[in-house]
C-alpha cells in the first residue's frame, strides 16, 4: 500500500511540474530536406547564417521558399554534395547579390523543379556542374541569374 501511494504521488508530481517544461523538451524538431552551405533547415533553425547575408526556408506552402538575401554559400554538406541541395522541389527567393560557389560538386541541386524569382541576382560557380534539377527550371520575375561550371 505504501509503495503504491509513493507511485501516485510521483505521478502526480510528475503532471503538475510537466507545465513549467519548456516547450522544446517536448515538441520534437522536424528536419526539413533543405541543406544550404553545409547546414539542414529544422523546424527550429529556419534561417542560416551564409557569410554577411542569409538563407531562410519558409515551409508554410508547397513547394517551400528558400530566400537568399545577400547570401554567400560556399560550403556543401557531407560527401561534399551541392552547395543549396533539396529533395524538395523548391522555390528561391533572389534578394540583393547572391554567390553559391562549389569547387568540386554542383552548386544548387534540386530533386523535382526549380524556380527562381525575385529581383535581386544570383551567381552559380559550380565545379562539376551549376545548376543540377530532375525536372523543370523555371525563371521568374527580374532576377539576373548567371551560371559557370565545368
């Protein structure tokens, strides 16, 4: 009887301290299959760091906005794979001047379409290939993107 109670009373501790938990103790964080300069987006990281500018991921709607603004991306991820890399199909949002620089992989590789809107400018220097997509690439809105690769 004494053991039970001892077993009630920790739960019933237990249930009214699980309110002070902060929320991300609890809630799990979603990666999202979005990698830019070597880093994944998640649910609680959706803007990453890319020199002086930023790339941040808004997965609100499909297919998801990628916004570079003044971004530089020179990093790929692991086994050294494209500098902006989806599985997603994916939209990038061109604010201001952007560089995404790869010296030996492919510099933006998208599985499914890509398209690229915005005002601003996007430069692609990829090692072995610029701009890699599995379907369609579309270009939208007065952006000036320009691409070098082997």
């Amino acid at each position: 009887m004494k053991m039970r109670r001892r077993i009630l009373s920790l739960f019933l501790c237990f249930i009214m301290c699980l309110p002070m938990m902060p929320s991300a103790a609890i809630a799990a964080i979603t990666p999202y299959e979005v990698w830019v300069n070597g880093e994944q987006f998640t649910s609680d990281k959706l803007t990453i760091q890319c020199g002086s500018g930023t790339a941040t991921l808004d997965v609100t709607k499909g297919p998801y906005m990628l916004t570079l603004d003044n971004a530089e991306i020179t990093k790929g991820g692991d086994s050294d794979s494209a500098s902006i890399m989806s599985i997603e199909p994916l939209n990038i949002n061109v604010v201001g001047t952007n560089k995404v620089t790869s010296d030996t992989n492919t510099g933006i590789e998208v599985n499914g379409n890509l398209a690229i809107l915005g005002t601003g400018e996007l430069i692609v220097n990829g090692g072995f290939c610029g701009i890699d997509v599995s379907k369609d690439l579309y270009l939208s809105g007065s952006c000036d993107v320009s691409v070098h690769a082997d």
